[in-house]
C-alpha cells in the first residue's frame, strides 16, 4: 500500500473523498427536514389569525345575533376591519370568511415553499381548525 514518506504531513485523497461523501449524505438528511419544520412554523401565522377570527365572530355574534363579514378577505397589509383583524405587512397567507347568520367559515391560503401546493387552513362557528391541504408534507 501508500506509505507516507518522513516527514510528509495531510490527508490522502480517499480520506478526503470519505469525508465529502460522509457530508453528503448528512446534508442529504437534514436539508429536508429543515424545511419541513420551516413551513410548520410559518403555518402558525394561519392558525393564530383563524382563531382570532373564530374569537372576534362570536364576539361579534353575542352583540348582533349573527356572524359578519360574508365575503371579506385580507392579504398581507390588510385587515378585516368589522372584526378588528389586522393582517401584518410580511403575512405569508390570504383570509376570506365566508359567513351567515348561523354559521361561518374562515379559510387561510397561501403558498408556504413555491410549489404547485397551496396551504390551506379553515375554522368554523364551532371552532374545528383543520387543514385541508398541507403544504409541510407535498
């Protein structure tokens, strides 16, 4: 085999080669669990807005006798004025509600990681948050 001459001091390139081939594969590993946990934490803007809008409804509905709002909706910047919902300027979802005098669903939409998956949240009158389309596991 190789002998290293007196001496002679560095890595052999098969050491090497073992080395990038070894970073390889963890990077292979953990790059697409970063980015699943990456969208789950931007999936909790959606959900906090939803059960704000779920909160403000019923506010709403104890003062009226109805939900609000059928057909708002709000992107980043805007806001639900009626039910004192204000959507930040970086929000990454858009929010409709659909509503009528008994019932009421708010629905978040957005596109978490630039695929063809758009994530989708919605709340209802009795306040099941659901996803419909998970954009964390496409």
């Amino acid at each position: 085999m190789l002998s290293k001459r007196k001496g002679q001091k560095g890595f052999t390139l098969i050491e090497l080669m073992i080395v990038v081939v070894i970073i390889g594969i963890l990077a292979a590993l953990a790059i697409p669990r970063f980015m699943r946990a990456t969208t789950k934490s931007k999936q909790s803007e959606a959900k906090m807005i939803l059960k704000q809008a779920y909160v403000m409804q019923h506010a709403y509905r104890q003062e009226y006798d109805a939900y609000c709002c059928n057909g708002a909706s709000a992107t980043a910047g805007g806001s639900i004025p009626v039910l004192g919902i204000d959507i930040s300027a970086g929000a990454r979802y858009t929010y409709t509600i659909v509503a009528d005098a008994i019932t009421f669903t708010a629905t978040a939409a957005g596109n978490l990681d630039d695929d063809a998956t758009v994530d989708t949240w919605t709340i209802t009158q009795v306040g099941t948050l659901t996803c419909t389309i998970n954009d964390a596991t496409s």
